[in-house]
C-alpha cells in the first residue's frame, strides 16, 4: 500500500511531533521541579543538614515525570518505520501526536506543582516534622496528574498499534 | 542523616545540633561531612531511577515477549517502586536517628 488519502506522506510528522514534545514537556516540567524544589532543599540544608536524605523526596519524584516522558516516547518509537516497510495513516500520526502532548503537558503540571510544593514543603518541615505526611501526600497527588497523564497516553498508543 | 557538621559552622544557635564534643571546638573535624553510607544510598538510587523503569521495559517486551503498552505499565510502576524505597528508606533513616538522639539524652540524664 503507498501513499493513499488516508496515508499521506507527511503522517510521520505528527508522529515525530508526538515523540519531541513528550520529551521536551516532560523534561521541562521535570526540570522546573528539580530546580525550584531544589532551591528549597539548599535553603533548608545550611540549617539542618540532617534532614536533606528526607527533603530529596521532592526531586525523586520530578525524575519520575520526567520517565513518563521518556516512556511515551520509547513507545510511540517503537510504531515507526520509514516509508518502503510501512505507510502510516495520518490518524495514527494524530494519535501520537495526542499521546504525546497529554504526557508531555500533564508532566508540566505535575512538575510545576512538585516544584512549589516542594520549595514550600521542605522549608516548613525543617521548622515542623509533622508538615512531613502533608507534603508527601500533596507531592503524590501532585505527581498522579502526571500519571493520568500517561494513562491516557499509553491507552491512545495501544489503539494505534492494534 | 548523620551528617551534622561541627556547631561552628551552624548559624543560628536555636537550631545548631547540641554536639557531645561541643569543648573540642577548636580540634579540625576530619570527618567527611557526608558520610559514605549516604552516598552510597543515593548513588544507588540515582542508578536505579535511570535505569530500572527502562530496563525493566525492554526486558518484558523483549524477553516477556508482551505488547509495547504492558511494557509502558510496568516502567511505570517500576518508576513508582523505586520512588515508594527511597521514602522507606529516608523514613528508616530518620526513625534509627531519632533512636540514637533520644539514647543520648537518657545517658546524659543519668
């Protein structure tokens, strides 16, 4: 089968689009909660260096969005081949492309909110250990909107390929 | 974390440790500032982030010989796993601390 109305040759595009900005959202939101969370920890370690092994929790978890990002995009990688072996449908392309972004920005949110709680969080804990429960439990949730978020990625990738 | 450093280096007195060997100010502490165990610990757990949640994806796809998609479940929870350790472990970390500090304190009052 070659090119045909419903298999252009531009449909690996999107696809290639899905690929890039799961990638590039997810690190950046992985990122924004590295660096603000961070700040965070650096602030509370010059008192209390005891408590810095606790107060990673917040950077840990940012490297989890930022493994969502790279999981969709081994995925959606995994579907491709150039042109002579296989002509992709311009909705598979839509549908990486749909995979892609809700990890992508669903990771942007999970991140930004990992980064102010966490800058918020571990500075509050350094002056009450009982805020430590709170901050996880708000972290966690913060991090499950990532996770919807690659939920519906990988529910979108497993239509694609069949 | 054990990694205290000694009370001069601590600002504010409200929160700097109380130190046994508080007299011996004056002595260079040639102790590491973070001790080998911890570094250890967060090696492993740097390793384990990178590599385990893609590690196992490749390993059930290919060897499991399941769909692309079981395996982005399980990196998933691997991801998840790994996260659920480190809290168990700085939580462990921090309990065998508290124990020691409170040991102290009994010694002293005695």
């Amino acid at each position: 089968m070659a090119d045909s109305e419903f298999s252009p040759k531009f449909a690996p595009f999107f696809s290639f689009a899905g690929i890039a900005s799961a990638m590039i959202f997810g690190s950046l939101g992985a990122a924004y909660g590295t660096a603000k969370s961070g700040i965070g920890i650096a602030g509370v370690g010059t008192f209390r260096p005891d408590l810095i092994m606790k107060s990673l929790i917040p950077v840990v978890m940012s490297g989890i969005i930022a493994v969502y990002g790279l999981v969709i995009s081994v995925l959606i990688a995994g579907d491709l081949d150039p042109p002579p072996n296989k002509y992709m449908s311009l909705y598979t392309g839509f549908m990486h492309l749909a995979a892609g972004l809700s990890v992508g920005l669903a990771g942007v949110a999970a991140g930004y909110t990992i980064g102010i709680v966490g800058d918020a969080g571990v500075r509050a804990y350094m002056q009450q250990s009982r805020v430590y429960v709170g901050m996880i439990l708000i972290l966690i949730f913060g991090e499950v909107l990532g996770l919807y978020g690659l939920i519906v990625g990988l529910i979108l990738n497993s239509k694609s390929s069949g | 974390m054990a990694s205290r450093r000694s009370a001069e280096k601590t600002p504010p007195k409200e929160v700097a440790a109380p130190s046994s060997s508080g007299k011996k100010v004056s002595d260079s502490d040639v102790t590491p500032a973070v001790p080998t165990n911890v570094i250890m610990k967060l090696a492993f757990f740097s390793v384990a982030m990178i590599f385990v949640p893609i590690g196992m994806y490749f390993v059930t796809v290919n060897v499991g010989g399941t769909s692309a998609t079981v395996g982005g479940i399980v990196a998933a929870i691997m991801a998840n796993v790994v996260l659920v350790a480190y809290i168990f472990v700085a939580w462990k970390d921090d309990q065998a601390e508290r124990e020691a500090e409170q040991k102290q304190k009994e010694k002293k009052a005695q």
